[in-house]
C-alpha cells in the first residue's frame, strides 16, 4: 500500500475509476499524458504515463518507499509544464476551483449529499463528458486571447460603427450622402509554406499547426472583423478552391484569385462585398518574365478596379491592388521591380477619361520596414538608388550581407516599364509630344535636357501620393508596431498605403496627374508590440492562427 498522503493526493484530483473514461493507448492524442488501462492492486488510483508508452507497463521509479518519494523534486504542477495533463474529473466544477471532496471536509459536511447537490454531480458528470479537445479548447482561448481596439480619428465614423454593428444599412437615406467602407490586409500563412519554414514555428505546440484547426480561426476572425474588402496574402490553391472561396461567398463576397506562377501553390486574393462593390476590372500581374534574368521568381499581384454601389457619381471608382513581393532580404533590385511592375499595372487601371486618377488602395506583404529606401518610394513617390546596397533596399537586416550596388537602371529596357513606372507605350505617347516642342526649341537647349534625362537615370517615381495607414510606431513610447511575430522576428512588413485626401500639404512628385478626390481615413484596428505578442506566444497561437496580423481600415471616399 502507498502512503496516505499519495492516496489522499489521488483521492483529491481522480473521480471513481469508470472503464469508459480509459484513454486508449493507441489514440492520436498529440503531446499528452494517457492513463494505462491496468494498474496493480497496491495503487488507489490509476498512474500516469507517457504517450509513448509501451504495453509493457513498469511501476515509476519514483513510486517506490515514501522517503525516496518525498526527497524527490516531483510536484504535479512541475510535471504538467512540460506535457498536457488532462484530468477527466467530475467532481471539479472550474479549473480554478477545488475538488468537492475537499470543499466538504473544510465545511464539516458528510459525504451524503442533498438531492440538490445530487442534481448539479450529474450536471458535472455530463459536462465531463465533453472531449478532451474540446475543453483544451475552451481553456485555451481563455489564456491565448489578444484584444485589439479600434483607433477614431472621427468621432462621425465612431458614431457610424455603433450604427453598424446595431444592423443599420448605410444604403439608406441619411443627412449626409456618403460612402464609407472598410479594407482588411491579412497574410493569412499558407499551409505549404508553414511546413516548408517549420523552423519558424517551433514556439508553437503541434495541433495549432494543422489546417484543420487553422481555418476555422481565420475564417471567425474575418466573420468578426466584417471587412467590406478583404486583401489575402499566401492563399493556398487547394484551400481556395475547396474551401475558403465557399465559405466568403457565403459571406457575400466575390472572389477574385491570382495564384503564383513557379511551384509554390499559392496567391493572392481580393474579395469585396457585392452589397456595396460591382467588380469593373480584374487584373492580374505575374512578375515573373522567362527572357528577364532578374525577374526568376514567381510572385504575383492582383489589381481591381471596383465601382461603389450607392451615394457616389455614376462613373465613380476605386482601384484595389494586393501583392506579395519577394522574401529575399538581399534581392532589394528584384523587390523594386515587382513594385515597380504593380505600379505600372495600377497607373493603367486608374486613369478616368479627364487624366485623373481614381483613389487607390494598395495592400499586402511588402516584406520592407517602415523607413526603408523601398517604404520612402511607396510614399514619397521618388527614389534615387544611384550607390545604394542591395541588401538595404528592404531595410529587413540590420547588418545586410549583400552589398552589391544596384545598377543603373535596375530593369532592363525590354520590360516595357520606365523610370516613372509606367508602360513605356503611355510614357513613348509623352516623349513624343517632348519631341515636337524640342523641335521648336534650340538645339543646344535640347542637348541639355538630354544630358539631364541622363542624370535623372537613377531616380524613380510614380504618380501617386500615398499615405500609410498606420505610424508604425506607438506614439506614447516609441515602441515599433509588429504586424509578424514567430520564432525568429517580430517586425512590421504589412501595410495599406491610400490616396488620401488633398489637405492642403505639399504636393509630391507627379501631382500634375490629379486625383479625382480621395479618401480620407476614419479609423484603425490598432496593431500591438512584440511584447503583448509574447504574451500569448506569438503567432500562430490558440487564437491567432496565421503568424500574421490582419490590418484594418475604414475610409470615406471624397469626390471631387
């Protein structure tokens, strides 16, 4: 017999033993204690043991003589740190709470039990019923919960969200006429890539990893979030095709796919709300060029065009663009021409009839820091690469290794995109018209602008004044805002870039190709800190099933 302290020590945390409670050996219970099917007649209570353990059962070496038992470091609550211990007890009506049995000898009563007392241990019994998964489940989401808050810079729009959420429709006849709507980014981490990088994961236990236990959380926290636009990053094909298309037009979205070109299974995706988008443009951009050396990978982007279905001018639009750019922190020449190549494709789609420009959204994985040369050209709209490193166009090591210096021009000619990153068919239509007043001017006047255009070779632009989102950083502490976090960094790569407004601040480069309006943002999901990352693991977690964070917006479209 074992000594009354671990029998009572059993009798405390274990319910009369029941046949039908018995874990069997050979369950795919991943990282868990079972309990052996037999056990010998001198222990009070079955032993715990090892999911690897073997059919031949041995007594624990440390359940010998009660001395060498006591004088060894075994505490229960040190045993269950490093496995998943799971106690199918009855008598336990909380995780927090004490077991029943002790509550009674604490408050003097007998171990007979009113009729009412009765009633709630078969209630607990029938709760004990549920699956181990299911309450490992429920305790989870407890612990690895993450509370995000919304960010107003409008108190119209916070009064228009509690509208929403209410149930009111924004299509109906209001004071004042107009078109709110939100957009989501959301790298949404491929299966096939997690499996392939499953070093990045090793903080994470096994069974938050699967698919099967991944989507359902993606898919609810996109139910929650309610985006009226959702741009997704590393949307596996097979999953596309099975079942996340399915379940978001279930939702009452459209989907509109483009998958990579090489091996690599996966795409990006923009979906829109059919109750207040009609799709007028779908244009995929493949980056990957066969006669073109440099551009050997097969990333790709996905650009719409998309009109409002109310409250907004008969021709009005908003272009929609997601991307994904390359990973390598030391191919920043490859980064800018894919960027380059979306931008071409975006300059095509948004023009109106008068030269104007239609807002632009442009979401996705730029795998780029805030305050990078590739980050400065997005938003100032011009960049001059002339002696800059390789390694530093993408700002993501802080010690790059590839120093090489980007050649000028980055792109070779044949692309069909120029310095401006536009078609070279719109920009040939301009020097043509440069052409014809040279003509007119003198020749040496013409020979200068010619030697000028020369020196500008290593100047990007683009046309389009765009603002970010978010700050990047918490303005209280400085703290940097992190849109990934697993085992090897936490940074910010993930953005929504906008046409905003005009609000009277300088004009940036390309500004004579006018807006048609703007948008002007209303709120934010606020991102979080490493730290407050940390403090549910990371990511992937319990709740969180991509090592991504998806990123919010609200905007109203201003016409002009």
């Amino acid at each position: 017999m074992l000594p009354r302290h671990v029998q009572r020590l059993g009798r405390d945390w274990i319910t009369h033993w029941n046949g039908s409670q018995i874990l069997a050996l050979n369950s795919p219970v991943s990282s868990c204690m079972r309990w052996a099917g037999h056990y010998p007649p001198w222990a009070s209570f079955p032993l715990p043991i090892s999911a690897d353990f073997s059919a031949n059962w041995r007594v624990p070496p440390f359940f010998g003589p009660w001395r060498q038992f006591q004088n060894s470091n075994w505490h229960l609550d040190n045993y269950t740190q490093s496995c998943c211990f799971h106690l199918p007890n009855p008598s336990m009506k909380s995780e927090g709470e004490a077991p029943l049995t002790k509550k009674r000898r604490l408050s003097g009563q007998d171990d007979t039990s009113a009729p009412e007392q009765q009633r709630d241990l078969s209630n607990q019994k029938a709760e004990s019923c549920l699956s181990v998964a299911q309450n490992e489940e429920k305790h989870s989401s407890k612990k690895g919960s993450i509370k995000r808050h919304w960010e107003y810079f409008c108190q119209q729009s916070k009064t228009m969200k509690i509208a929403k959420n209410k149930g009111s429709d924004q299509s109906s006849t209001g004071s004042e006429a107009t078109f709110d709507f939100t957009v989501m980014s959301y790298n949404i981490l491929s299966q096939n890539l997690l499996e392939d990088n499953s070093h990045l994961y090793k903080h994470c236990r096994q069974r938050l990893l699967f698919w099967t236990y991944r989507f359902p959380n993606i898919l609810q926290e996109i139910k929650e979030l309610d985006a009226d636009v959702l741009c997704l990053q590393e949307v596996q094909e097979d999953h596309y095709r099975t079942e996340i298309k399915s379940s978001l037009e279930s939702l009452g979205y459209h989907c509109e796919y483009k998958m990579r070109t090489g091996r690599k299974p996966d795409g990006c995706a923009i979906c829109f709300k059919t109750s207040k988008f009609s799709l007028i443009s779908s244009n995929p951009v493949e980056f990957f060029r066969r006669d073109i050396p440099l551009l050997d990978r097969d990333n790709v982007g996905l650009v719409l065009l998309l009109q409002p279905r109310f409250h907004c001018k008969a021709n009005a639009a908003i272009c929609i663009a997601n991307t994904h750019l390359l990973y390598n922190p030391r191919r920043g020449d490859i980064k800018l021409t894919q960027l380059a190549m979306l931008l071409a494709e975006i300059a095509s789609v948004a023009p109106r009839k008068d030269g104007s420009f239609c807002p632009v959204i442009i979401c996705g994985d730029f795998n780029s820091v805030p305050g990078s040369p590739l980050y400065r050209f997005i938003k100032e709209g011009k960049l001059n690469y002339e002696g800059l490193a390789i390694g530093k166009v993408s700002g993501q090591e802080q010690f790059p290794r590839g120093q090489r210096i980007l050649s000028i021009p980055i792109w070779p000619k044949k692309l069909g995109i120029s310095q401006n990153c536009v078609y070279e068919i719109k920009q040939q239509q301009k020097e043509e018209n440069a052409e014809e007043k040279l003509k007119a001017s003198k020749s040496d006047n013409a020979q200068e602008i010619v030697i000028a255009s020369e020196k500008l070779s290593s100047k990007l632009r683009h046309h389009f004044k765009l603002s970010s989102v978010y700050s990047h950083y918490f303005p209280e502490t400085g703290i940097p805002e992190v849109t990934t976090c697993h085992s090897r960094s936490a940074v910010t790569v993930d953005y929504i870039f906008y046409s905003a407004a005009n609000d009277g601040t300088a004009d940036q480069p390309g500004a004579e190709d006018s807006f048609c309006g703007g948008l002007k943002l209303l709120g934010r999901l606020a991102l979080l800190t490493e730290k407050d990352l940390w403090t549910v693991n990371g990511l992937p977690n319990e709740n969180n099933s991509s090592d991504h964070l998806p990123l919010l917006a609200e905007f109203r479209l201003i016409e002009r």
